[in-house]
C-alpha cells in the first residue's frame, strides 16, 4: 500500500499536478501552522530545563495531561472541517458558515466543562505517574496555571476546524505564528527575567491561547456575517456536531491513552530517563505536527469530493497525499538522525540525559516514515467520515500498548525498550488502516 502511495506521488501529468497544487495550498501553510505549536513546546522546554531536572520532568508530567485534555477533544478541529468542507462541497455556503459558528460554541462550551473537571481531579491523575514528590507538586502548579486558558484552546481547535473546512490554511498560519511567538516571548519575561519558575511557563501560554482565541472568534464571526448566518448557539446543529465527534472522541482517547501510558513508564524509569523521553518525545511531536499538513489536507479535501459525491477524485487525493506523506516521513526521519547530536546537546546540559537522548532520537528518526502512512490514513478516513472504524481501530491499537506495556515496565528494560513499543502502536495503526483503505467501505458519499 506505501509503494502504491509512492508510486502515484512520483507520477506525473495534468491531473497529478493539480492534486498537487490542490494539498500543498492546504498542507503548505498547514505545515508551519502545525510545526509551530511544537516549536513553542520545544522553547519552553529548553527555558524550563535550565531551571533543573526536576522541573523538566514537571513539564512532561503536566504538559502529558494538557496535552492529553486537550487532543481527546481534538473532534472540535476534525469534526467542525469535515462537516463544513462537505457542506462546502455541496455547495451550501451559509449552512457551511452556520456550522461553523456552532462549532465556537460547542469548543467553548466543552473546554470550560473540561476545566472544571480536571481542577479537583488533577492531583490524583498526577499520582498515577508514579514520580517524585517534588516532580509531582511542581506539575500541579503547571496543570492547574494551565486550566484557565483551557477554553481557549478548544475555541482555537474549533475556529482552526472551521477555516481547514473552508479550504484556508492561511489565517491559521498568521494566528498560529503570531500568538506562539508572544507565547516564547512571555515565557522568556516570566521564568527568565522575573523568575516566576514552571508557573511562569504556564501562564505564558494562558495569555497566548487567550489572544488566538479572541482571533478565531472574530474571523467565524466575520465569516457568519458575510454568509448571513446566524450567531447565536443552535442546540440541533450543536448536536449535530457532538454525533460527528463522538467516534472522534473514542478514538482520539484510546490515542492519547497510548501515548500517556509510553510518559507514565518513563517516569517510572527514573528522572535521567523521564527527561530524555520528554524531550525526544517533543521532537517526536514536532515531527508528527508537520506530517499532520497532509492529514489535514486529506481531511478536508476528502471530504469536499464526497460532499460532491465524487468518490473517484476522493480516492486519487487520497492516494496522492499517502505518496506524499511517505516521502516526508523519510526526509524528516533523515535529518532528524542528522541532527540528534546537536539536539542532545542542546537540551540535555546533565551527561546522564544526553546519552539516553541520543539513542532516543535515533529511534524517533526511524519511526518517521511510518507515522506519515499512519498519519495520512487517519486523516482520509476522517474526511471520509468514517469515524466508528477509526474508532475501532485505535481501541486494538491501545490494546497493543497496553499488553506491551507489562513487558516494558520490568525494571530491566530501558528508554530503547519504549521506542519500541510506541513503533509497535504506529505499526498496527498502520496495518489496520491500511486494510480499510483497500476497500472501498469507506467512500461515504453525501
């Protein structure tokens, strides 16, 4: 199936070039709007590491569990594109634009409840990873900081869905780049300048995700107007909304269920290692940000052929961006191997994190051109709408997780032995994906 990607991607004539020109307009801008949130990650992380070991593994541990809160409602983006580039397909401008108005609600609705819940609860999460005291206390200064701008993340994630499903990519590279770069900015003021230490971090990006979100609000706002759609909350089209993203919903948990338990063994390994896996890990998701350019384009412009009910243009997409994504995955998995000594210096001042880093990277490098096949299918099947197979599929691939994690927590397996594993996970998205691609049960049309 990746050669056949391949094979189309190298292909060439008037079709294939229209293709071409059809995804990168998308995945162009998408690429450095996705590899900036990353970017802001890895900054904060090198800021926070001069602060001490401790503090760094504090980062991993509060940033796992936002990351976590925040990607299992990551429907809001998925969702809100695929409802709207099909109604745009189908030519229905004002309903596409009514959408997505519902769809600002529905984020911001869902992150202040997401909020309220974590708040009580954050303390016992943190106890579940299993580390220091002093880790553990740092990371609920980080976690509840980070809870205020909670709902203005999802009202970013539903605003980002919204203009993905009108085909722009371009005004969320402009709020992306502008409000990540306040984002470094102030958290340089707070933890380097006035010494205000992990919560420092934290508040800097409350204040960040605070403006893009006023910005979102005001281009859907904007976009409703020229559309002469409503702008108060519609229950029915709310509803509708939560159908699309409930199989999102499940699928993205069992996800990020299976990333947080490869953060949860690494804290168990002791701080050396929690440190060089939070840090190959931010590199690990840096990467997977620019692979999911294509996953949003494939997302989007699926969705848009199937709209049409032309599910011959939406099957070569799909083949074009798989061409594609494997091809990225090599160049990125290249100079990822290139540059992981230079990173490990970079990030990893202590001897004892550096060499468990570099192995780290080197596995994160090999890993690249099979989450671009992973990557890729997801976001066909999601443009497709077919949701409860994606569903489905993740619960089996945290089930590999979860049986190779009684392996991999034996004290004798070390940092290699989570690459690994987290290889196991990607490999059998892959396979199980990949099996449905073949078909055609997944060309739903309408």
């Amino acid at each position: 199936m990746a050669s056949s990607g391949v094979t189309r991607c190298l292909a060439s004539g008037p079709e294939h070039r229209s293709l071409d020109r059809q995804i990168w307009a998308l995945a162009g801008p998408a690429v450095l709007t996705l590899a900036s949130e990353p970017l802001y990650l890895l900054a904060d992380t090198a800021i926070v590491s001069r602060i001490g070991t401790e503090a760094l593994g504090a980062l991993a541990l509060g940033s796992a569990v936002v990351l976590f809160s925040t990607s299992v409602l990551v429907f809001l983006t998925f969702g809100t594109a695929a409802t709207v580039a099909r109604l745009v397909g189908a030519g229905r401008p004002r309903d596409a634009a009514s959408m997505s108005v519902q769809g600002v609600w529905f984020g911001a609705g869902l992150g202040l409840l997401a909020a309220l819940v974590l708040w009580p609860a954050a303390p016992w999460v943190l106890e579940r990873f299993g580390a220091g005291s002093g880790v553990e206390a740092d990371a609920l200064t980080y976690l509840h900081v980070s809870l205020w701008g909670l709902p203005a993340v999802t009202v970013t994630m539903a605003g980002t869905g919204a203009l993905r499903g009108h085909l722009d990519t371009r005004t969320p590279l402009v709020v992306a780049v502008g409000t990540n770069t306040l984002n470094v900015v102030l958290t340089l003021v707070l933890v380097a300048g006035l010494d205000q230490g992990i919560g420092g971090a934290a508040a800097g990006t409350v204040v960040a995700k605070v403006v893009s979100a006023v910005a979102y609000a005001v281009i859907v706002v904007g976009l409703a107007r020229r559309n002469d759609a409503g702008l108060r909350p519609d229950p029915q089209h709310i509803g509708s909304l939560a159908v699309v993203g409930r199989d999102i919903f499940v699928r993205t948990v069992a996800l990020r269920a299976s990333l947080t338990i490869t953060v949860s063994l690494a804290a168990r390994k002791g701080a050396a290692a929690l440190a060089a896996y939070q840090v190959a890990f931010q590199v690990w998701t840096a990467l997977a940000y620019v692979l999911d350019a294509l996953e949003a384009a494939a997302q989007s412009l699926v969705a848009k052929a199937l709209g049409a009910r032309d599910t011959g243009l939406a099957g070569r997409t799909a083949g074009r961006i798989l061409g594609w994504a494997v091809g990225a995955g090599l160049v990125l998995g290249a100079l990822t191997a290139l540059g992981s000594p230079w990173v490990a210096r970079a990030f990893a001042p202590e001897p004892a994190v550096y060499d468990l880093l570099v192995v780290s990277l080197v596995w994160v490098a090999v890993l690249q051109p099979l989450n671009g096949v992973a990557f890729a299918l997801d976001g066909v099947l999601v443009g497709a709408g077919d949701q409860r197979y994606l569903a489905f599929a993740m619960l089996g691939s945290l089930a590999v997780v979860t049986l190779g994690a009684l392996v991999v927590s034996q004290p004798s397996y070390g940092v290699t032995s989570l690459w690994i594993l987290l290889g196991a996970f990607m490999a059998s998205r892959v396979v199980v994906l990949g099996a449905r691609f073949r078909t055609d049960r997944w060309k739903h049309v309408g």
